[in-house]
C-alpha cells in the first residue's frame, strides 16, 4: 500500500509495474490510496519507487475533453452563439 499526493495515472502505473493490476482510491487528492490487486507479485517498495518516478501522462479521454473544452473556448471567442455551436457540432 502507498499513499500520495502526486497526480497519477493508474493504468500508466501499472504498466509501469508489468501490468499485473492496481487498486486505488482517489477521494482525497492529497492522500491518493494505491494497493496492488489481489495476486500481484508487487511489493510495497517497488510500488512507492514507481510512484516516485512516475509522471503522469493523460489518457485519451482527457485529451479529448480538453481539446473540446479549448475549442469550444475558441469558437466563443470568436463570437460564435451557443446555439451556433451546438449545430456545428450536432450536424
């Protein structure tokens, strides 16, 4: 088990860790839970070392959400209504 208050990308982090499964609770960002799965070989050092190297990279949705976000952004920008918007992009 560890605990941290570093941003984590739990999917990076286990296959970081040979992909054999993590578990976490997120609820308090500054105290983020993370135990390896039921059956991991993992050990509590070898956890708290990938956590201290890790840098978390953001999945594909977050990707995704903060270009639609930054786009979205820049349609109003540009003087674009709510209702403009939402036609382009329900077609």
């Amino acid at each position: 088990m560890a605990t941290t208050s570093k941003e984590i990308n739990l999917q990076q982090l286990d296959q970081e860790l040979g992909g054999q499964g993590l578990c976490a609770d997120f609820n308090d960002p500054k105290k983020k839970l993370i135990v390896p799965a039921d059956n991991s070989t993992i050990t509590e050092d070898e956890l708290k070392a990938a956590i201290a190297v890790h840098v978390a990279q953001p999945d594909e949705l977050q990707v995704y959400q903060l270009n639609r976000e930054q786009g979205l952004a820049k349609l109003k920008e540009l003087g674009f209504t709510d209702d403009q918007i939402s036609a382009l992009l329900n077609g």
